[in-house]
C-alpha cells in the first residue's frame, strides 16, 4: 500500500532574512495511512517545519512530497486550500478564535469549507459529543481550561472529516493529566475515525505512549525513523539514546549509585529487558549453572509502542570467573553493560 | 456679558448641526477607508498574509509624511486638491473633505497597531483550515480585534471633533467656528463657555458609547 504522506529528499531553506536558513535538509519520509506517526525531536530541529510543509503553510525548497497521492510542491494556491481542508490540524497555544464560542471555533471551519446551515449544525453537536465538550458548547475559549481548549481545537480539526490530523506539540501546554485524556482522544481519533496522525512533539511519553512509528529529527536532519519499539529498543544515534534515557531510568548515576554501592558489594551490570527476549528465563536458568547469585538493585520498564522495554540493573555475587562467564552467556540474549567502580 | 440667545440661538443649533455631520460623515467614509488602508498595512508587510513589499513602503511612507502635518497647516496645503474635488476650499463640505483624507491617515496607524495584537497562530489556524486571505480578513482579523478597534475609533472620534473646531478657521461653520467667532472675538465668555460645554457633553458622550460597545465586544 502506498503511503498517504512521502518526503522524498526535501529541502526546506528560510530565505526571508540576509542570511539563509536552511531547516530541513534531504529528508526521506514514509507515513502510511491510518498510523499515529510521531516526529520527535528537541526545540530547533526542525519539526514544526516539517509538518507545516505537509499541508503547505510553508512552501517546500526542493524536493517532492507527496500528501494523498499529489506533489504538494508543484500546487497552485487554490489546490492548496482544497488540500489543506482535508487536513486538520491542532496547536500548542490552541490558537482559538478569541471573538467566537466553542460553537462558533468549531462552526468557522465548516463554513470556510462552504457547509450548508443544517449539516454544520449537525455536525458541530457530533463533533462536541465525540470530545466530550458538549456542555461548554456557548462558552467563550477565554472560559474554558487548557485541557477543555485543547479538545474544541481537535473537534475543529476534525470538522470536514480530513484523512490527516497533524498535532504540532498538542499537549506541551497542558499538565501530565490533561495530557493522559488528550492524548487518549488522539488514540481513539486513530482508531474510531481511521485518520492518519502526525504528532509533533519533544516530549518520549507522548511517542511512547500513542505513536505506532517514529522519526527522530537533530538539526534538520532525519536520525532515524521506523517502528517506535524498534527504533527505540535499539537506538542507533547518540540523540535517540538520549530520548530513551528520558522516559528510562535504567542505570543508577550520582547519588543513587553511591548508595547502591554501600549496601551492594557485588559487581553490577545493567541489562537491557525487551519484550521477547525472555532475560527473566535465561537469566534464573544460568545463575544456578555458573554457580552466580544476583539482586535486582535499580531499573525501569515501560510500554514503547504497546510493547515493553527498560533496563535492570543486577548485582551479582560469586567467583570473579564465574560472574565473567554469566556476563558473557547474558551477553548472548540481550546488552549487558557493566558498572564501572 | 449677556448674548442674544433668540438670534443666536438658532447659530447655535446649525453649528451643533454642522460638527456633528462633519464628525459622522469623516467618521463614516474616513473610517471605512482608513480602515482598508489599515487592513493593507497589516497585511502587506513581512510575513503577511498579502506580504508585498513595495505596496507596504509606499504605503508605510505615504503614511507617515501626511500623518505627523499638523491639521492647520493640512487643511490649508491640500486647498487646490479640495478645489479640484469640492469646488471649494471654504465652508463645511471643503472642511469636511480634509477631515476624511487627514482621519483616513490617523485610523490606518490605529488599526494598523490593533491587528498586530491578533494571535498569529490564530490567522494560522485559519489558513490551515484552507481560509482564503480575503475570508480570514473579513472573518477574522475584524471580529478578532473588535474591542481594541472599537477603543481607536472612540479616540479618533475625540479627535476629528476636536479637528473641526480647528477647521473653523477655513469657515468650516460648528462649534469650534461658533465659539471663536461669537465668543472669543466678543470677549463673551459665556458663550465660548456653553460651546465648550456642548463639544465636551459630546465628547463624553461618544467616549461613553465608546467604552460600553468595547466591553460588549471583550465580554469583559
């Protein structure tokens, strides 16, 4: 199946000041259709830019990108308003019309999309039931929480039934709670509606917790992309790992070392847990054979892409050759890093 | 000290008639327009939705010669403009006509200055919703700066009033006219004094209309 967005080495360069920017260089890009995909990179890598250029509110330098089956960088105007109706989109700061109701927000796209009187209404109730705002339906944006705008933002995105949604940092505004329930309602815009998702975000809960697969953006350039269990369960570029260390503390540093040092005196070594390679199993297995004892002293787990992935660190007490050897067997399964004195 | 309020009365009257119809209809037409050339200020310059940068220069500079020129002077240095338009350069009409072009200059800085406080994620968010330029400023940069906007017309209006008492000087007739002519050159006070009053009461009463209209539209 084709995908419904494609970055085929695109180059997006700033030419509005004396010095050019460029803040996209040779991307290559497949989102399939009806996947959560998530861009995650730190503030200036260029992610904000990169999903502006899918529904063209910036012109693509060079390169092709193909939105739905057309080149978005040969399109005229007016073929960009058609392509930008069916494609929603949703803002950190919200971007509510201040003037108008929750009503009236949800109302401005289906009449900038030419609705007729009757459906817009219709559609408006629909939508506010689908977010769970219908009771603030005539309340002013100025009214309403963080969370409760983020929602008539997503309703308002969804207005005119686009294919695509492109959330650019939709929760960096919000508290870790009101994240939880926007991000929720993502999932179920994903799954319910079928539309295909691109969230931009800086923040790892954010891709671990909904995105099916990931682009890892540094200074323009694309890092990585594939899978998000994948991609993080092996990360290949120093940026990656940073984002993984993130959301996982796996090792012990500073303080929290010192004081496993104090009770533990054995050797310690953190290893990688990753859904499937059964670490628990080969682990009770080969410690009673290499005649090895072990603690678990530090760790964490969590779900990246519904699937679980962390580090546990071990102490383990026996024979200097004996632990060498479990080290080794280990090392066979999954990473085995050891903790230097 | 006393005037002869049954002549003068019905001076009196024409003139609260004739600064009213100079304020509304420089009000109404300059309003409008300096309107416009506001919304091409806003929307012209970088990063605009109509970014084209010589019509904002030309725009911009043109603005700013015509805008800091004293009315006095104004009214008196476009006479072979009010001539060729007007027929005139003395009397209401022609007085009037120098109201508008020199309110159309003062408003456009003003509503100029209010649409740079709209959000420009908001003016995004339109666009990304496939909004022409055309809708979003008919739409939304109007409705979105209303209360400010409506704020910079009362003070405009405060100002044009205060413009045709000047414009008295090229016989424009009202209250500013009234006062000089029967009050000051007179040395009657009393009668500079009730068309102070009167231009004062006016004024109040539009700054009041004013600030009621812009609470309604910030809700506040």
């Amino acid at each position: 199946m084709a995908p419904i967005i494609e970055f085929k080495n695109v180059t997006k360069t700033f030419t509005e000041s004396s010095t050019p920017v460029t803040a996209l260089e040779n991307i290559d890009l497949r989102i399939e259709s009806g996947e959560i995909f998530g861009v995650i990179g730190y503030s200036g890598a260029g992610k904000s830019t990169l999903v502006r250029l899918i529904n063209a509110l910036e012109p693509v330098t060079s390169g092709e990108l193909i939105v739905d089956g057309a080149d978005v960088a040969g399109m005229r105007e007016r073929e960009l308003r058609t392509l930008r109706a069916g494609i929603g989109m949703v803002f950190q700061q919200f971007n509510l019309l201040r003037s108008r109701t929750v009503f009236g927000n949800v109302d401005y796209a289906l009449r900038t999309a030419g609705w007729d009187k009757q459906r817009r209404r219709d559609r408006i109730e629909e939508l506010l039931n689908f977010v769970g705002i219908v009771d603030k339906a005539w309340h002013y944006p100025d009214q309403l929480s963080g969370g409760q705008k983020q929602r008539v933002g997503i309703a308002r995105a969804l207005a005119t039934n686009p294919k695509i949604l492109l959330a650019d940092e939709s929760t960096s505004a919000l508290d870790p709670e009101t994240t939880g329930d926007v991000l929720r309602l993502l999932k179920r815009v994903n799954a319910e509606l079928g539309v295909t998702i691109v969230v931009i975000t800086h923040e790892m809960d954010v891709v671990r917790e909904i995105a099916d697969s990931v682009a890892v953006l540094d200074a323009g350039g694309l890092v990585e992309t594939g899978p998000v269990f994948e991609v993080f369960s092996r990360p290949q570029s120093p940026t990656t790992r940073r984002f993984v260390e993130t959301v996982l503390r796996d090792q012990p540093e500073g303080l929290d070392l010192e004081r496993i040092r104090e009770r533990h005196t054995g050797r310690l070594v953190t290893a990688r847990v990753r859904e499937g390679d059964r670490l628990g199993s080969v682990l009770s297995e080969a410690v009673g054979r290499h005649n090895v004892r072990f603690d678990i002293v530090y760790g964490g787990i969590q779900a990246f892409g519904g699937r679980s992935l962390g580090g546990l660190t071990l102490e383990l007490r026996g024979a200097d050759a004996d632990v060498d050897a479990l080290i080794a067997e280990l090392a066979t399964t999954t990473e085995i890093e050891e903790l230097s004195v | 000290m006393n005037a002869d309020w049954g002549t003068l009365g019905p001076t009196f009257l024409t003139a609260i008639g004739q600064t009213l119809w100079m304020v509304l209809v420089t009000m109404l037409i300059g309003g409008l327009l300096g309107l416009v050339l506001g919304i091409l200020l806003y929307t012209t310059r970088r990063g605009g939705l109509l970014a084209n940068r010589v019509v904002f220069t030309v725009l911009n500079v043109l603005v700013n010669i015509i805008r800091p020129i004293p009315f006095i002077i104004f009214i008196t240095a476009i006479g072979p403009l009010t001539i060729a338009v007007v027929g005139t350069q003395l009397g209401t009409t022609a007085a009037t006509f120098a109201l508008i072009l020199a309110a159309i200059f003062g408003i456009s800085r003003i509503v100029e200055q209010n649409l740079v406080t709209i959000d420009p994620g908001v003016i995004e968010a339109a666009r990304a919703m496939g909004a022409s330029p055309m809708r979003i400023i008919r739409t939304l940069l109007v409705p979105e700066a209303l209360g400010p906007l409506i704020l910079g017309y009362t003070f405009i209006f405060v100002a044009v009033v205060d413009m045709t008492a000047v414009a008295g000087a090229v016989g424009a007739g009202g209250l500013g006219d009234f006062a000089i002519t029967y009050g000051y050159h007179r040395f009657n006070w009393v009668v500079t004094g009730i068309a102070v009053v009167t231009i004062i009461v006016l004024v109040q009463a539009a700054q009041f209309l004013g600030n009621w209209l812009a609470r309604k539209a910030l809700r506040r």
